[in-house]
C-alpha cells in the first residue's frame, strides 16, 4: 500500500502541475485518483474487458459489458461487493486540499454516476433494459445502493479546504435521444441528482453535471427540479454548444462545447477561428467557461489543444 500511495502522490503532483500550467483554477479529482492503482477501473466492481491503449499509449482500454452485469437477481444484489465508506482512502482529497497552488480549488467527482453504474458496471445495458419492466423494484434497489453510496461519500467530504463543488459525471443521452426514457430517469437517476445537488448548495458548494448526449427531454427537470448550476459535454451533431447557450444559458451555467472532431482535426487556425466564435456567442455574456466538448482524447494533436487554451486564456470581450 506504501508504494501505491507514493506511486498515487506522484500522479497528483503531475495532476497539479498539469491543470496550473494550462491555467486552471481548479482541478477536478475522480474515481481513478482515488482507486490509487492503473489496473482498478471503477470504485464499483464490474464486468469490464481491458485491452492495450491505442495510438502508442501505455494506458490500458477498458470498456463495458453490454450484454451481462453481475447483479440479474435479488442474491446477486446480496452476494455483489458493495464498496464501503470505510475503505475508501480519503487521502488523495486531502493531498490535493494541502498541496494546491494559491488560488486553485478542487471540484469532486467520486464515481461514475448513478445511471453509468447501472448500465456500464453493475447491471449491463441489455439486462437493465429488461429489469426496467420485469424487475423494477430490484432496479430500484440497485440504482438507491448506487446513488446512497455516491451521497454518502460526498457528505463524507464536506468542510474539506479548498473544495468548491461536486462535479458528478452521468451520461444519460446519445445522439438522438436519452438512453433510457425521460421517465424512468425521472424514476430512478434524477432523484439522486437533485439530492446530490442540494447536498451541494446546503453546505455553499456548486453542483455541476457531465452528461452526454440529447438533454431537451429533461433539461427543464436538471434546470428546476435537479438544481444543476453548470453542466458539460456537448457535441455539434447531438446541439453545439452556442446553440445550447443561446436557449439555457441564462438559466444554467454552460461548460466547455469545443466539439471533439474539430479539436481533433482542424488545422489550427481555422480552429483557433472556431473557438473565437464559441467564445463570441458564449463568453461574451457570462455564466461560460471554455472547454472540450467531452474528454480530452489521446488522438487530439497537442498543439490544437494548447491553441484552444490559448484563445481563452487572451479573449477579451
């Protein structure tokens, strides 16, 4: 465990390095800072296949079972590992809360989220499509595990120095519609959101929500009901994030939108062009920050990545 937890420390330094050298003032912290090792995947115990990384990278792939989970009945869900408070190292919050820049802050993201647990981890999509209808209340069982474990952590960490906010990922969408009925999120996914949310706003901190993919069906839920302030991950052929801001921007905090394809391959200064318009249409009248549309992949040529940067960190408005 010593070396793990040396081996941890050394990859949060890079971490703050990283995010203070691109000129960030906060840093995002999630489940794989917390798992201290590379082979762990989740902080919930899964069904996952893990291959060698692509384009050169040393780090492993992993990916979902679509087609079975670990919890199909009432003594899975009893036999399954549940992961416990107790277990979990606060260390790497509290390395993070001591060893920060002046100015930085930390936003929390303990785990994948409630719905991503379900169909990624602990249930698999196909299964929990049919558990939806032959097995609810075991569903509900599953999905009240999830998101109690994810609050309680949460609380766990309030009054931490430095923390600012939860920044919960849980993709509910795809390109044209959300994975699961608006209804059954509204059933099983939104209450936990809404209780993390103020969990949040109780005690001064932010609630920002990654999610992925279409959100008209239930953004007036995130929006009135859940009490989301900002929310991520845009992508031009689901809605482009100017198009987002100019219908919700008043209403909720808008994060990143620079679409991924584009970061990935434009040249640089039609990018560079490309993030000014986002910046024009979104920064100029508040409540934005500039951002990837999704995940930073490893595919995406640095220089495009730093001239993305590089136009925030100038724009005047």
């Amino acid at each position: 465990m010593v070396l793990r937890e040396r081996i941890a420390r050394l990859r949060l330094d890079n971490l703050i390095n990283l995010w203070h050298k691109f000129g960030y003032d906060y840093i995002r912290v999630g489940g794989k800072e917390i798992l201290l090792s590379r082979d762990e995947v989740s902080i919930f115990p899964g069904n996952w296949k893990t291959t060698a990384g692509s384009s050169g990278s040393a780090e492993k792939r992993s990916w979902a079972s679509e087609t079975e989970g670990l919890v199909n009945s009432w003594e899975d869900f009893e036999k399954y590992p549940w992961p416990e408070l107790d277990d979990i190292s606060m260390w790497p919050y509290e390395y993070l809360s001591k060893n920060l820049p002046e100015g930085m802050g930390i936003f929390a993201s303990f785990a994948q989220g409630i719905l991503e647990n379900l169909m990624n981890v602990i249930v698999g999509y196909i299964p929990l499509s049919r558990m939806l209808y032959n097995q609810p209340d075991l569903l509900k069982a599953v999905s009240d595990k999830v998101g109690e474990t994810i609050f309680s952590f949460y609380k766990k960490i309030i009054g931490l120095p430095r923390l600012h906010g939860f920044f919960q990922g849980d993709d509910m969408g795809y390109k044209t519609s959300t994975l699961i009925s608006p209804e059954h999120l509204r059933e099983y996914i939104l209450p936990w959101h809404k209780k993390l949310a103020s969990l949040a706003h109780k005690n001064d901190l932010l609630y920002f929500l990654h999610t992925c993919g279409v959100k008209e069906p239930i953004i007036e839920d995130l929006i009135e009901d859940v009490g989301v302030d900002a929310i991520h991950s845009f992508e031009n052929q689901t809605k482009p994030v100017t198009s987002f801001y100019r219908d919700y921007g008043e209403r909720i905090g808008v994060l990143g939108g620079v679409d991924v394809d584009k970061l990935a391959r434009f040249p640089e200064e039609k990018l560079r062009e490309y993030v000014r318009y986002i910046l024009e249409n979104c920064a100029s009248y508040g409540c934005y920050a500039l951002g990837t549309g999704n995940s930073v992949a490893e595919y995406i040529p640095i220089e495009n990545y730093l001239a993305m940067v590089e136009e925030g960190l100038k724009w005047q408005p």
